[in-house]
C-alpha cells in the first residue's frame, strides 16, 4: 500500500505548523529498505576501515552542522538551544565510539577449540544482518536513534529510520546530511515518515532487525508485528526511574544528591526514558533532602526562551529557560491528572502542585509521602514531578525501587562507595549510577536497556554492536589424521 497524504508538524511551544512531510505506506517502506540492502553491498566491500573512515566523516558533518541540527530540534520538540546542542554532542559521541571499536569487537578471531576439538581451528565472526529499522521517539530526536543507527552501520548493516512523527524533520535531516556526506552511500541510510502505521510498515517490510525506542504500550505492538516473521527485535521502552539516599551522607553529599535529583527529574522538562521520577530516602535525611530538592527545583526556569531572566546561557549568548514545554501536547493534562491523584491519595506538596501546569509549560513539582500504588510511582510521568518518599533503610529503598514494572536505570547516594555499591548490586535496572544519575547516559562503551516494562535487548557499547550482527561460527580442518584419532579416544 502506497502512503496517502500529507502531515505536518508543530511547534509544542505556540502549536503553529512547521513543516510538511509524506506518510510513508508499505511500498514506499520496502522499496527503501530494497535500496538499503542494496547499498550494504557496497559497505561490505569498504572493509573495516573504509567503514571506518566514513562513519568518522559522517561524524564530523553532524559536529561541523550541530547548530543547524539543533535548531530542528529546538523548533519540533520546544527544548531550549543548549540541551538541543547537547543532544547533538551526545550523538556524536556514540557514532565516534561505534566507528573506531566495530572491528575490535565484531572483526574475525580465532577462539580456543576445546578438548575435544584439537586438529579444528575454531574461528568466530559478526557477520552483517543486513538491513535494521530503527523507529524512534520524540524526546531525544538525535541521541536516541543514534544509538542505534550508529552502531548498526558500523556493524555493517544498512538502516532505514522511522524518525516520530513529532520530529520528522530531525530524522530527515540526519539521513540528508548522511547522503550528502557519502553520496557513494548515499541509499545505505534513509529515513522515512509518518506515524504508527508507517513503523508498523517498517517492522513488516522484511528488515533484518528492528531497533525500536518508545512507549512500553507501542513496543508491544511492534513486538507482535516482529513476531509475525520471527523478526528480532530490540526493545527500549519506558522507565520509572529511582534514586536510593542512604542515611550516612555528610552536608556534602546530601546537597550532591539533592542537586542531581533536581537535574535529572527537571532537565528536558521530565521528558526523560531514564529521567528521576521517584526517590527513596532514608528517614533520618529525608525532611532536609526534601528541604534541599525545593530550594534547588524553585530556581529552575521554564515558559518561553527569552521571556526569562534566569535559566542557561545559550550559544548566541541569550538566556534560554532551563526547560521549555512538554513535547506531546496530551502531556499536560496527562501530568495534571497524575498530580491530582497524587494528592487526592494523601501526597504531601512541597513546591507547585496542579497548577503549575499552564499548558504546554509544566512549572517543577516536589511531592512528598506518595503512596505507592499512586499512578506518579507507578507509571511515566514525563513531566518535571519528582516524589521524594522516605524508607526505613537502603534495604527497604531498594525493595521499592524494585517494585516498579519498570526496570531501565537507577541512582544511589550514600556515604561510603561501597554501601552504594552494593546496594546498586541489588537493583533491578539495566543502569546504576552510584553518586550522580544518569552517568552512564554519556559513556557509549556501556550497554543501555532494561528490562519488564522498559523491554529487552540493549543498544550502545560491545553488546550494542554484537546486536547488530550475527555470530558465525567457522571451524578449519588441520589434515591430522593420526593425530585426529589419539586425540578423540583421549579427551
Ligand atoms: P511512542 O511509543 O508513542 O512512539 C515511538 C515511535 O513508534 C514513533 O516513531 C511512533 O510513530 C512509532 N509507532 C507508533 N505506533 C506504532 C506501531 N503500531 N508500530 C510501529 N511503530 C509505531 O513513544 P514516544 O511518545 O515517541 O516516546 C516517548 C517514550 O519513549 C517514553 O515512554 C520514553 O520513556 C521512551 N523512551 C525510551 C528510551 C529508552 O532508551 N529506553 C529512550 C527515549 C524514550
């Protein structure tokens, strides 16, 4: 079926249209993934280093265009110009890491035979899947899909991008800057729009993996379409991340971690997978985290750029608000009715409340004492909310960071290392970060992923890359044939 029509995207900020794209039905889907499995018989013959060479080119045409890149960013998701920009640096780090360690990782080795195999030489290879469908949200347009896209090619594969229908503008320029680039690669990576049924053409088309990063309740759907053709598939779903605050913290460490509550649960406007949505304190700490949390969330700015005083110095040297507005325009109301519950439960407010959502701004919220079968622990929230509990000890914090059906990342603060080590060593999620949140957002040599509602499979590092390929196993016959039979009879 051939796409029909048009669509346009807006601007979360004043909701006027920006641009207009095609939706993509199934033939146009399949014909660019016929084109991309096409092109990856050139990028097969490049070799390790000519794939190098030119993802590291590719890299270096994002760094040069960041501005540009993050300006369609800012325009299609509301975020101000530095975390636009930020995202695009992220981005860049990924791709670079991809680049320069696919060989390491994925190239042919020779492995030990084992006993019984003493006249075979065993060799292991990551052999390309061919082509991969990365479909991938809204709220980091270029970091996201980058994790995937990136390792992906540098595993050999081609890609063909379903960017949201939200940012279809971010996913078409990264493929235009892609062709433009490497024009002799030009149909290796392609993006194409639309919304649900245009992923949903994607993970039908006969791609060789999906990559797909959204909603829990959407990675279901894409995980029965997949399962139609035993298609593989990589899952990042939601997440209801916690930070665990152990009782033997100093003035120090209870103003560290009350400052990295404060960023990870209010940067992006809370629009974060593994952004700070509840946290559990022991007892003794909690009233001064709290305490700690407002007078750092009540300096954080948000409402139109310009219209500020305070927030971020932006590259053109203006003030940008530290957040802008929620990306979906359903969000509000969505955060608001969240809030509502909350309190109606018994929650206690320490800064905002529902009205500090004045649409499509949400203004920060503290809570305090939130039951725990309320939807603000237990579902996203994606707004700038955090819930800050108290618990008996770090062993009753873990076991409610536990209770969540998500299971993405993770933060603990403690006194000594080793009480958050070990306590991160409990924790079921994908990521722990001991003594700041969201560390390992920004290393691409870790694996990212989780596990129950946040999905499975995992994207970034060695195991991201291995993700993208096919082991084969290769055994080579010495001719040793007298050998060959002592050694059988003898393991
Ligand atoms: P979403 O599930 O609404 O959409 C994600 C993508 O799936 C979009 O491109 C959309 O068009 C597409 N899609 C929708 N229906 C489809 C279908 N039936 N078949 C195939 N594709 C379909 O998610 P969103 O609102 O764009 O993104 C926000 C969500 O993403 C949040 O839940 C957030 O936590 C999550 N997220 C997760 C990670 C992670 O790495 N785990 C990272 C970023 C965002």
């Amino acid at each position: 079926m051939t796409g029909t029509g048009r669509f346009v995207s807006l601007s979360p900020a004043t909701g006027a249209e920006l641009a207009g794209y095609p939706v993509h039905g199934q033939q146009e889907v399949s014909a660019a993934v016929g084109r991309a499995r096409e092109a990856a018989k050139g990028w097969a013959r490049a070799g390790w280093s000519g794939r190098r060479a030119a993802l590291l080119t590719y890299k270096r045409a994002l760094a040069a265009r960041t501005g540009e890149i993050a300006a369609v960013v800012a325009a299609e998701t509301g975020k101000p110009d530095h975390d636009a920009r930020s995202e695009v640096l992220l981005a860049v780090i990924h791709l670079d890491w991809a680049a320069r360690h696919a060989r390491r990782v994925l190239g042919r080795r020779s492995v030990a035979p084992g006993l019984l195999s003493a006249h075979q030489r065993a060799l292991l290879a990551y052999r390309p899947l061919g082509v991969v469908g990365v479909i991938g949200p809204w709220n980091y347009p270029v970091h996201t899909p980058m994790g995937s896209i990136g390792y992906a090619l540098a595993a050999g594969n081609g890609v063909v991008f379903k960017p949201s229908e939200l940012t279809p503008g971010t996913g078409v320029l990264l493929a235009r800057i892609w062709a433009e680039t490497l024009p002799e690669h030009a149909d290796l990576f392609r993006t194409v729009t639309g919304q649900g049924p245009t992923g949903e053409a994607l993970a039908r088309s006969g791609v060789d993996k999906v990559a797909f990063t959204g909603s829990s309740g959407t990675a279901r759907k894409v995980a029965a379409v997949c399962a139609e053709s035993l298609t593989p598939l990589v899952a990042e779903g939601g997440g209801k991340d916690a930070v665990l605050v152990g009782g033997d913290l100093d003035d120090a460490g209870l103003d560290r971690a009350a400052e990295a509550v404060v960023w990870g649960a209010m940067s992006n406007a809370g629009q974060t997978c593994a952004g700070v949505e509840r946290v559990y304190a022991v007892a003794s700490v909690h009233e001064e985290l709290c305490e700690r949390i407002v007078r750092r969330a009540k300096q954080v700015v948000t409402g139109p750029a310009e219209t500020e005083t305070a927030g971020t110095e932006s590259a053109d040297g203006s003030r940008d608000p530290h957040y802008g507005p929620l990306t979906l325009p359903s969000q509000p109301a969505k955060v608001e009715h969240h809030l509502k519950d909350a309190i109606a439960a018994g929650a206690r407010v320490l800064l905002g409340g529902p009205e500090s959502v004045r649409a499509p701004y949400v203004h920060p919220v503290v809570l305090a004492d939130v039951p725990e079968d309320s939807p603000v622990m237990r579902e996203e929230t994606f707004g700038p909310v955090v819930a800050v509990n108290p618990v008996r000890d770090l062993d009753e914090a873990v076991e409610r960071a536990n209770a969540s059906p998500y299971a993405l990342g993770a933060a603990v603060f403690s006194g000594s290392r080793r009480t958050g080590e070990e306590a991160a060593a409990r924790l079921r999620a994908g990521a722990v970060s001991v003594g700041s949140v969201l560390g390992f957002a920004a290393i691409p040599s870790l694996p990212f992923g989780g596990s129950g509602e946040s999905g499975y499979g995992r994207v970034h590092g060695a195991d991201g890359l291995r993700g993208f390929a096919a082991p084969q196993a290769i055994t080579v016959r010495r001719f040793a044939p007298l050998a060959d039979l002592t050694s059988y009879a003898t393991p």
